[in-house]
C-alpha cells in the first residue's frame, strides 16, 4: 500500500474540497493517505511518503500564497527529485499562469510530476472528478 501525503493550503475553502477529493481519490485506490495544511508539512516529512499531491490557490499576481505555502514549498523543493508529485489548486483572476509556473518549477526540482488540476473559484462536480482521478493516480 502506498504512502500519499495531500497537502495544502486554502482561504476560502475551494482549495481545501479540491484536496478532500484528491485524497478521497487515492483512498479509493488502495493508498494510506495522510491530509495535511501546509504549517503542518515539512522537509523531514518527504521521505515518509511514497507520493505527494500539492494545492494551493492562485494569490496576488498569479503565484503561491506568501505566508504559508510558498515557505513550505520552497523547504521542501530540495527533497522533491525522484518524488511522485501532482499539484493542484484555483483561482479567482487571471488565467491560470501561477500553475504553469509551478509546474515547470516542480520539474525542474527534478519531481516526477503525475499531473496538474485547476479550477476558476469553487470547485464544480467535474473539476472534483478530476481531483479524484489525480489523487488514483498517485496511489
């Protein structure tokens, strides 16, 4: 059985149900799954887990929340190469750019990344489905 840690960090509470659903997901297929904020995640905490599933919402100009997630991120980024990683998290504005950034910052940490998933604000039933197939597909 696999080991898969979904953390992350939520304001409104969009980012928090995308997450549920992530683990709801890898709980289906069969992984031990630990949900986590991100205040509660740090590098020690990788190699514990054999995947790891990211969500943030888009903040500001388009990047990771500042006071929570980003230094959390950031502590971690050193320990991601080789890790199963999917990230996943909403937006209110803009288009969506935060993720490609993060995304191409992921894989330049060397992370295997297994996917991405984002939404505009509140998650709808099709953006939790997918969250679901994400969280399977680290499991």
């Amino acid at each position: 059985m696999s080991k898969i840690a979904v953390v992350y960090w939520s304001g409104t509470g969009n980012t928090m149900k995308m997450a549920e659903a992530v683990a709801e997901g890898a709980q289906n297929a069969g992984a031990e799954v630990s949900l986590l904020t991100a205040a509660e995640f740090g590098p020690a905490d990788v190699a514990a887990y054999d995947a790891i599933a990211f969500g943030c919402p888009s903040m500001g100009a388009e990047q990771l929340e500042e006071t929570e997630f980003e230094p959390m991120f950031a502590s971690v980024e050193g320990a991601l190469a080789g890790k199963k990683t999917a990230l996943f998290g909403s937006w209110g504005w803009g288009g969506g750019v935060w993720m490609d950034d993060w995304k191409a910052r992921t894989e330049g940490d060397g992370a295997d990344l297994a996917g991405t998933v984002i939404c505009a604000n509140e998650p709808d039933e099709d953006a939790l489905a997918q969250c679901r197939d994400l969280g399977a597909s680290l499991a």
